[in-house]
C-alpha cells in the first residue's frame, strides 16, 4: 500500500472522530442547559396535580371484589409486608 494513502485515511479517521466528538460535547451542554431552563421557568402546576393523583390515594382496607376471600387477602397482606421488609 501506498504510506500517502493510509496518511490520509489516517487524517480522515482523526478528523472524522473529532467532529462527532465536538458535537456530542455540544449537543450534552446544550440538553443540560435547556434541562436548567426548563426547571426554571417552567410553571410548578405538575407538583400541584402529583399531590392530587388518585395513585396517592390509600385504597380501602376492603376492596369491593367477592371473589378474593379473608384467607386470600390475608396471603396478599402477608407478601406485600414480606416484600417491603426486603426492599
């Protein structure tokens, strides 16, 4: 092979790498600094409706569902409680 040749692939590849570099650097400072503005002026209304999801409400101690029995429920309560010691 030709020493020109693989100088230029060489230069190519550098110079290829470098660019995709630079411009993931740009478009990281870019998405942060939008994140920043973003949480700056953006209006506080989603903290208001979180508090008031109905996934933040405590359900019933018994739910309208005859099919699950007390022995079935019991197990239920049981694991759940299981689960929350291990986390």
């Amino acid at each position: 092979m030709e020493p020109d040749l693989i100088q230029q692939g060489v230069s190519l590849l550098i110079y290829g790498m470098g660019t995709v570099f630079v411009f993931l650097t740009v478009l990281v400072f870019a998405t942060k600094t939008m994140s920043l503005l973003v949480r700056k002026f953006a209006p506080q209304e989603n903290i208001a409706v979180a508090a008031n999801s109905p996934s933040n409400t405590t359900p019933s101690s018994k739910p309208n569902n005859p099919d699950i029995n007390d022995d079935v429920r019991s197990a239920i309560k049981q694991a759940i409680a299981l689960y929350r010691q291990r986390k």
